[in-house]
C-alpha cells in the first residue's frame, strides 16, 4: 500500500495527522467519560466508526465494567488565594479518576495527595487512580517545593457514577472474511506520542484502507487501555477466530526506534512482516524484541485464551524516554516526519500481508530462459534492473509450492516488495502459477 494512496503526497499526510494530535490533545480521556466520546466523535469524522456503550457492572471475564468517571474543574488555592495546580491550564494536574472533594488542608496533610518527579523537576506526571477510590493531584517537584506553609483549599469537580464504558470499531470489509487487527487506546489525557500519536496513524490507515479494494478484511478498534480490550474480547468472541494478524500501534510520533515487540507465537506472519520490513528500513535504532506480558494491550490479545498474532509497533519503547507519561509528552514531541516514517513502514507491514502468497515454478527444471521472455532488462535503470533480476531467480528456484514470497524475500534477503515485483513480472510471463 503506497502512503501517498488517497492522501496525497508524505508531507501532506504527516501534516494532516499531526494536525489530528493537536485537536484531540486538551481533551481529557481517561477509561470511560465524556473525553473518551469526544475523541471518538472526532476519529468518526474521519473514518466509519461504530461506537458501542457497554454499561458500568457488566462482567468481563474477571473483570467489570467500572464507573464512569467525568470532570469538569479541579485546583489548588494557595493560603493567598492563588491557584497553583489548575487543571484548566493542563489536565494532567488531576489525577485520573479523582473521586470528587472540596475541602481546606494545611499543607503537611495535602502531601499524601500530591505527586511529582524529583529527578525530572519540571515535568509534570500522570498519575491514574482506576480501582481505588481517592483523590490526588500531579505537579512539577520544583513547584511542589516551592509551597508555601499554611491552609489550602483544594476542589475536584468531578463525577464518579453508573454509566459506561465506550469503544469504537471502523471495520473495513475485503474480499476474504479473514481479518487483521490494528488496535489503539484512547484512555490517555494530554499525551502526544502515548496515545494521538497512535490514534492518529490508525485513523489515517483506515482511511486509506477504505479507498482502495484489499484481500483482507480490517478491524480498527479504538477503546480505553486494559479494560477496553478486555471488554472488546469479552463480547466479540465470535470474531476471534476470524483474526489473522494484528498491531497494536502506539508511541509512534517520536524519532526514536523503531521498537517491535512479537506476538506471543513469536514467529507470526505479522512478526516475520514487521522484523522484515524493518531489516530494510535504513535506521540503525530498529529493535525487534521478543514478547511479555506487559506492556499495552497486545498482552490481553495474546492471553492464552486468545493467543492472537498480534504485535506491538512503537517508535521509542513505552517507558524508556523521559517524557513518557509527563507533561513533556506533548506536541512538541512528536514530530511530523516521525509520523510519516511511522505510517509507511506499518503500509509496508499490510503490503506484505495483502501480497504474501506462495507459487509453482512451471519450468522447474534448470533456469528458465528470460531474455526471450524479455525479463532481462524489463525493469528501470540498471541498478533496479539487476536488483529484480535477482530477485527472479530467487523466487523461480524457491517457489516450489512451499515457501512464500516472504519465506523467499527473507532467505535472499531482499526487500519483499522487490521479491513481489519480480514474481509478478514471471507470473505475466507464464513462469509461475498461484498455489
């Protein structure tokens, strides 16, 4: 799938899912609520999103659906007066899921309430609060010490109450029923890589995906980290065993990686599509890792009551930059380029899934002439033209019946795309046929 295919040039669509971060970025997610609706909302303009309200209680294997958590203000009031954590200035400053309080504490008793990083002072941190009901708030520890003794009043205008859980779901049908999964999570309040980012490529590959015709058929969820999936698992296991590859896409807006966690079969076609278009990416900081259950929510795919091939694809790994879940995740960290390397290896990923097949030398005994099939020089300059000329011999010595095209790609180390140019240059000319 080429990354310029219905989005116009590289440029223009890293743009434009950069531009998709910085909309969804001051709303305030968390795993249920009213920010979770908005950002879905938002993606649906973009793609066809069918948006599902699984009520607080409903049992999910062993888990339940929790309370719906919303808010609307929270800040802390110095003894004169003045506001010196506002969640209107960044969302970050509540910890999420803050049971609604309004109350005045000297500052010693206010503490145990107040979290920061006093190796990375002027950072704020995210903090969440899902299963226990509490109340805390998140600052810089440079302005943590600088609190003055005394009375502070501290309001969180909050909600916690009956209501639901929402997911969304933009399926894309194909030509076959088989599918592959991309997942995304969009619990997380303002954080840039962790979360948009991801949001924001998943958004644009469904849209691409849904303007062109394609052999598989795509399943794009979009819902809350852990319990999201979960909850999505739990009602949609009759769907599972139509799953045939799967990402989970995160952190993809950085500069770093990039990273590839496996799947927890460890040798899925998707692990070997990934490991492979990476091998070919150019970048020296590419990481292929192998699978743990820990992590986003690739560890409750791969449970072993599910075991789905599915990976995760990140930029820099979760949790080893600095601003990972701090305020300094934020969309001056993520960059558009970024965004765009991002997108075109994961297309690269889905090409190989789409034009992964296996074929039958029809002249398997010694090499096939091609010149008089004009297959010599067919292609290009000449640099081009001996690179699929190789790769013809490759694929017309393997393709035996039992090695695919990416069985061949990976032996001869050759990019898969070129190993596919070049059996579709020896199918015209009579040289193979499909399995």
């Amino acid at each position: 799938m080429s990354q310029e295919s219905h989005e116009g040039g590289v440029p223009e669509l890293g743009e434009r899912m950069y531009a998709l971060c910085e909309e969804l970025f001051p709303i305030c997610r968390s795993i249920t609520g009213d920010g979770v609706r908005e950002t879905l909302r938002i993606v649906g303009r973009h793609i066809p999103l069918e948006i599902s309200e699984v009520p607080t209680g409903t049992p999910v294997f062993d888990w339940t659906v929790p309370k719906e958590w919303n808010i609307r203000d929270a800040y802390i009031r110095d003894p004169r007066g003045r506001k010196v954590v506002d969640f209107q200035a960044l969302n970050l400053h509540v910890v999420n899921y803050s049971v609604p309080v309004r109350t005045r504490l000297p500052l010693e008793a206010l503490k145990a309430h107040l979290f920061s990083l006093p190796d990375r002072p002027q950072l704020v941190p995210y903090r969440t609060s899902y299963y226990k009901e509490t109340w805390g708030f998140c600052l810089a520890h440079e302005r943590l010490l600088a609190l003055e003794d005394g009375e502070y009043e501290v309001v969180v205008d909050s909600t916690l109450e009956p209501g639901s859980l929402s997911y969304g779901e933009c399926v894309l049908p194909g030509d076959s029923t088989e599918e592959v999964l991309i997942s995304a999570h969009v619990c997380h309040p303002s954080l840039a890589n962790d979360n948009l980012s991801g949001i924001a490529l998943a958004t644009y590959l469904a849209r691409a995906l849904a303007g062109r015709p394609h052999r598989y058929t795509y399943r794009f969820i979009f819902a809350p980290g852990t319990i999201g999936s979960i909850t999505w698992l739990a009602r949609n296991e009759d769907v599972v065993p139509r799953i045939r590859h799967g990402l989970v896409v995160s952190c993809v807006g950085d500069g770093g990686g990039p990273t590839y966690k496996r799947s927890r079969q460890g040798s899925a076609e998707i692990d070997r599509a990934v490991a492979h278009v990476l091998a070919h990416c150019g970048r020296a900081g590419v990481k292929v890792e192998d699978f743990s259950p820990y992590g986003y929510d690739e560890r409750q795919y791969c449970s072993p009551g599910f075991d789905l091939p599915v990976g995760l694809f990140e930029r820099s790994k979760y949790g080893t930059f600095p601003e990972y879940h701090t305020s300094g995740d934020n969309l001056d960290f993520i960059q558009v380029e970024a965004l765009n390397d991002s997108y075109r290896w994961i297309s690269q990923v889905i090409s190989i899934l789409e034009d992964n097949a296996c074929y039958l030398n029809t002249h398997p005994k010694c090499e096939p002439q091609l010149g008089k099939r004009g297959l010599y020089n067919a292609v290009g300059g000449s640099n081009d033209s001996a690179s699929i000329q190789m790769a013809m011999l490759w694929v017309l010595n393997l393709s035996d019946g039992g090695n695919s095209l990416l069985d061949i790609a990976e032996r001869a180390g050759i990019p898969f795309e070129t190993v596919h140019r070049a059996a579709s240059l020896l199918a015209d000319a009579q040289l193979l046929t499909a399995c």
